[in-house]
C-alpha cells in the first residue's frame, strides 16, 4: 500500500489529470461489477486527490488487510 500511496503523490505532482485506480488480483474476497473470482477493486478510476493518498496510509498502516 505504501507504493501505491507513492504512486498517487507522483501522480498530483506530474500530472493531476491522469486517472488511475487499485485493483487486487487472487483475493479471497470478491469486489467487482462482473462478480469476477479473485478480484478486487479497491478504488475505481479517478483522479488522484489527497483524501486517497490518506485513506492508502490508514491502510498501510494496519496489521491486516480487510474491508
């Protein structure tokens, strides 16, 4: 998670209007429009903001991963 919080703050420093989102591939825990086995889309595309850069630090910062 502490990748993609680098990721984003790359993203509204270079370029703000790019779009881009988390999808988790071979999860337990399906989260997807199609109900596709194994995926999870944890953010869909968007533009980079600073309430998701604070949301990826709250989850790094967990001990597990859950929603």
């Amino acid at each position: 998670m502490r990748a993609c919080q680098s990721f984003y703050q790359s993203k509204i420093i270079s370029n703000d209007k790019d779009l881009s989102g988390i999808i988790l591939y071979g999860t337990e825990i399906n989260k997807n429009t199609s109900d596709f086995n194994h995926i999870y889309i944890l953010y869909k595309s968007a533009q980079s903001s600073a309430e998701r850069i604070i949301q990826l630090e709250a989850l790094s910062n967990e001990d597990t991963f859950e929603t």
